[in-house]
C-alpha cells in the first residue's frame, strides 16, 4: 500500500519497467519500495547510486549496524526489517540483533560498533547534536575521518530513504512476516507489515 497511485506491474514500461525488473531479480520478487519510486524511477537511480557510493568504502557489517541505528531513531521498520535481515543473515545471532534494536547500548557491542551506532543514530535524530567528542571517539577507537565520514553519510542517506518511504505510506514487504513472531516485533518500529 502506498498513499500515491504507483504504475502497477503489468502497464510497467521504459524505466519503470526495466527499474521493476531489475530489482525483481536482485530481491527475488518486487518490492514495494521500488514500486513507491515508480513515477519518478530517475530518482530511484540516483539514490542507488549514491547509496552504492556509500556502502563501496565500508565494511559491510558496519554499514549495517549504522543504517540499523538510523533506521530505528527513525521509526523505519521497512529499513530496520530490511538492514537487520542482512545483519542477521551475515553477522548476528537473532537474539543479537534482538538486543541492539531494542536498546544497542546495552547490547553488548564491541566499543566500535556502539561508537559507530551512537554517531548514527545522533545523525538521524538530531546532527546538530554530533559534537567534537564524538568524531574523536572514533578517532581514538581506530576509524579514520574517510570511515567517520562513511558512517556519517550512511546515516543521512538513511535519513532521505526511510522518510520517503514513510511519508508515502510504503509497508514493509509481506515477507518479512515469516519472521520469527519476537524479532519480527522487535524489529517492526513504525509501519505494519504488509499483509500481502
């Protein structure tokens, strides 16, 4: 569901039509994410372009863990569904990732990736807020200002794409129901799942 009419698969052409498939592929089925971009798929491009930027000069798990962060200040449950999945697939264990969404400074992360989470989320909730302090921190834990700047970027890409979705009324995909009933909960921090 979304609250704007989208161009349905079957009258799909041009760009639009060549955007849904080929993120069909790539998420075996189309997702109502890239159905919410369809009247402008140049948009879609762009954003994957930049989001592709992003995540080319980080590691993958932090890249994650700080698009988990941002994604739950911002009440995104698309994002957190979607970013804690790829967390637990490759990097955590589900009571983990159960942990870190509930509350990640109790979660008992290495000082790095707690480090890495705070700057996040600070960036989705408020930048003003990220201080001298906070860069050095990261500093002194071993991220160069090229990885600060990675984690800082990561964030505020968040920022555009969950609130886009958000404000046009995207559901997180019907797949992510088959969670397990706990993390699925833990991890729905905004919108319902779709329930188709």
């Amino acid at each position: 569901m979304t609250f704007i009419e989208v161009v349905p698969e079957a009258r799909a052409t041009g760009a639009v039509a060549e955007m849904y498939e080929v993120d069909r592929e790539a998420f075996a089925g189309l997702p109502n994410l890239t159905k919410a971009f369809s009247l402008h798929p140049e948009v879609y491009a762009a954003w994957r372009q930049l989001n592709g930027a992003i995540k080319a000069n980080m590691d993958l798990r932090r890249y994650e863990l700080a698009t988990v962060a941002a994604a739950r200040r911002l009440r995104s449950s698309y994002c957190t569904l979607a970013h804690g999945s790829v967390l637990m697939s490759n990097f955590l264990e589900p009571e983990v990732l159960r942990a870190l969404v509930d509350d990640y400074r109790t979660a008992d992360l290495e000082p790095t990736d707690l480090a890495v989470m705070e700057i996040a989320d600070k960036v989705a909730h408020d930048a003003t807020a990220v201080t001298q302090a906070d860069v050095d921190r990261l500093r002194t834990l071993g991220l160069t200002d090229g990885e600060i700047l990675d984690v800082v970027l990561a964030a505020a890409a968040r920022c555009f794409f969950s609130k886009t979705l958000d404000a046009l009324g995207v559901e997180p995909d019907a797949k992510y129901a088959k969670l397990e009933p706990g993390l699925r909960d833990t991890l729905t921090v905004g919108r319902p799942i779709a329930r188709d």
